[in-house]
C-alpha cells in the first residue's frame, strides 16, 4: 500500500493509493461540507447540490456528461453526508485525464439550468416519497431527530419535501460558494494512479476553485427522547438508541466492538438470543455512528405486533449483560471480524478512495492498516465493558413505527434498564 498525499499553494489536498496489480483507477472529490452545514429553511439543500452538478456545466450538457464517461466505459456517482459530500469517477487507467476534467468542470463550471433544477427538484421529491414508503430506512431519519433535536445533525439529508418543493435555484449557488472551497477538499485516487501525474492533473484542472470555504458547524448536544408513530404495517420497525462517540474519542474503536459484538453478525448476542434462539425476529443489528463531536449508539429490529412485547425486554437484558466483561474468545472473534472487513475493502480501489478521502477530511492524515488493526487489537474485555457501561447509561432515544400498541414505553424501557443495572452493580 503506497499513500501519498499533496497540498497545493491553494490548500486543496491531492492523496493516492497506488494499487499497481490493477488497470482501472478510482478518482474522486471529497468535501468536507454536508447536512450539517446547512441552515434550517434550507434542509436538503447540499443533497440537491449534488444532484444538479451532473446536470450540465458551461462545457457540457447533462447528457454529453453521461455519455463521455460511458463512451470509456466508466461509472459515476455521489453521495452527501452528515459532514461530508463526494463525487467519484470509476474509469481505466489510460482515462483519468478524463475523469479529473469531468470532476474539475461539475464542480467549478455548473450552471444550474433552471429547467434542469426543476426537473431533479421533482426526482428529489419522488426519491423521498421512496423513502417515506420504506419503514426501515425512514426510522433510521426520526431517530436522529428525536436524538438531536431542533439542530441541523438531527435534520434528514434528503430534506423535507415541504422545504425541497420551494428551494430557490439562488440556494444552491450561495452554498456552493460559501462551503466549496480548495482548504475544505480533497482530490483522491486509489488504483492505477501515479501521484505526480495526478498532481499535474488536478494544479491544472482545478484553477478555478475558491481558496477559502466555511466548513463551520454548531456543537451537537444530544438530547434523546421518543418518536412513536401508529402505523398500519405488517411490522412494528424500533431504533433503541444511546449518546455515542465522536472520531477522535479514546472509546471510538472500543465502541465498534462492542457493536459487533452485539449485533454486528448472525454469531452476535442479538441475532442468536432473539432471532435464532427465540425467534421474535427476522432483522437486528446494531450500530456505532460517529461525528466529528458526538456520536449515537443503537439497534435497529423489525418485529411483529405480539412479539414486541417480549422482545424489547429481551433486548434490554441482552444491552445490560454487556456490563461485564464477556469472554476473551467473544472479544477476539469481534476484533477478528472487523479486520477482515477492512482487509477485505483493501481489494476494491473504490473502498480505498472512499476511506482515504474520509479520512484526511476527518483526521487531517491517512490511516493505514497495520494503525487501524493495532487499534483494533488494543481493544480487550474489560475496555469493551467500561465503553458499554458509559454508553449504555446515557438517555435513552427511542423511535418506533408500525402497530405499537404492545410496544413498552420510554419510561418502562428506561426503568427496566435502571433495574438491570442495580443487578449487574
């Protein structure tokens, strides 16, 4: 693995991960900019953003955006974040000049055509009533919302459609003033990719970028709560979820673990008590979600109307027996699980760019793979109790859709943990 990384008179950062044993290249642009930035009357606006940058430049048309890439046989896509937003070209090697010109036109030469904004406003809008119609993704929006209430972390990256339905072409551009800029992005390649040629590329390709850019954020203050929504569906779909950890916190990889430990597979606490063993079930899982500040800890499940009843008290004695320290095999097979998915990832040149943009935005710095196992590895039983104890004891958020009327109250679920943990002290 050979990761270099550049910065510019500018401040915009170029990094590479050179993979010689393939022909193809991921290039992309990362920027540090996302949900999170945005003020309240415009949610959904960095989402937007993204989509009308493919929709024609001052060069380029929309569909002459579309069919270059695919005359080369390339692929091409974003995404938009909490914090951060990407754009990416997947091409073969001899067609990153392409790639970086393409990226470099989308990004500094778009021009927001009004028929075209109109056009992706109502895509935008039937991309949300998509969402409103899938229960399991959806909950996963009301629950950081009753999380993080009134502020802009708790806000759906999609948008409100009340909000998407009257946002001004004007919105867009003032955003992509204000936050695209070279000190709040970075240029990353992974794959067949020379460092030096992608310099040249990018110093010639990205002239036009503003210098300075406002990637300022308010402090996240975790506040938890319950969001209950009386649903004729097939399935009650719950978010238990707890304060976590931010990136740069001393617990962040402990916490990871823990996850993995507790529904992070089909050996997992959860999925083998309540799905195989009882049988209340078909999906749990859970999850370690972190922010530049602050973070959120939960499980996620979609159960029957009778079997919630059993199953959230389940669910509780199975987070409140995480106290103690487990068994150093379980430890070692969580830790053993989650190095070889980043093993894994180091196979696609796609997984590369996406984690090393991620993480000069997040850290400033790359991280390798021996740093982030020996991470990992640091993390043992008694670690992954402290971090389960200071998580798991935090305020409670609870988000629930679907026939609810067996469902425990926040109060009964709080009370119920308070109880446990007077048992395991």
């Amino acid at each position: 693995m050979t990761v270099r990384v550049t910065t510019l008179s500018n401040g915009l950062r170029i990094a590479t991960d050179t993979m010689p044993e393939i022909e193809t290249v991921s290039v992309g642009v990362y920027i540090g900019v996302g949900t999170r930035q945005e003020p309240a009357e415009a949610n959904g606006v960095a989402h937007l953003l993204e989509h009308m940058a493919f929709k024609g430049t001052t060069t380029r048309s929309a569909r002459r955006i579309a069919e270059e890439i695919e005359a080369v046989g390339g692929q091409m896509n974003a995404h938009t974040g909490r914090e951060q937003t990407a754009y990416y070209i997947k091409v073969l090697k001899d067609d990153l000049p392409l790639a970086v010109d393409i990226l470099a036109d989308i990004l500094q030469r778009s021009v927001f055509d009004p028929v075209e904004f109109e056009r992706e406003r109502g895509v935008i809008l039937q991309e949300l009533g998509q969402v409103v119609d899938t229960p399991d993704d959806v909950i996963f929006d009301h629950f950081q919302e009753i999380a993080y209430p009134d502020q802009a972390l708790g806000r759906p990256v999609l948008g409100r459609a009340e909000i998407i339905e009257r946002l001004p072409r004007a919105a867009l551009v003032e955003f992509q003033l204000r936050h695209y800029g070279a000190r709040n992005m970075v240029v990353v390649a992974a794959g067949a990719v020379e460092h030096d040629a992608l310099v040249d590329l990018v110093s010639r390709s990205f002239t036009e970028v503003p210098t300075e850019a406002d990637g300022s954020y308010d402090a996240a203050v975790y506040v938890g709560g319950e969001f209950r929504d009386e649903k004729d569906l097939e399935q009650v779909h719950l978010v238990l979820g707890f304060p976590g950890v931010a990136y740069d916190d001393p617990d962040y990889y402990a916490a990871h673990v823990l996850s993995t430990m507790l529904g992070g597979g089909m050996s997992s606490r959860l999925f083998q008590e309540i799905r195989e063993k009882h049988g209340l079930c078909y999906a749990i899982s859970s999850f370690s979600s972190s922010f530049l500040d602050a973070g959120v800890f939960g499980i996620y499940t979609g159960t029957g109307e009778a079997e919630v009843a059993e199953l959230v008290p389940m669910l509780i004695d199975e987070l409140a027996a995480v106290f103690e320290p487990a068994p150093e095999e379980e430890v070692r097979r969580a830790r053993t699980q989650m190095k070889a998915g980043l093993l894994m990832s180091l196979e696609s040149s796609n997984a590369r760019m996406d984690a090393l943009g991620s993480q000069i935005l997040t850290y400033g710095r790359p991280l390798s793979p021996a740093e982030l196992a020996a991470h990992i590895d640091a993390v043992d039983a008694d670690h992954v109790a402290r971090v389960a104890r200071r998580i798991l004891t935090g305020p409670p958020t609870l988000a629930a859709m679907g026939p609810l009327r067996n469902l425990p109250s926040l109060d009964g679920i709080a009370r119920r943990m308070g109880t446990r943990r007077l048992l395991q002290a």
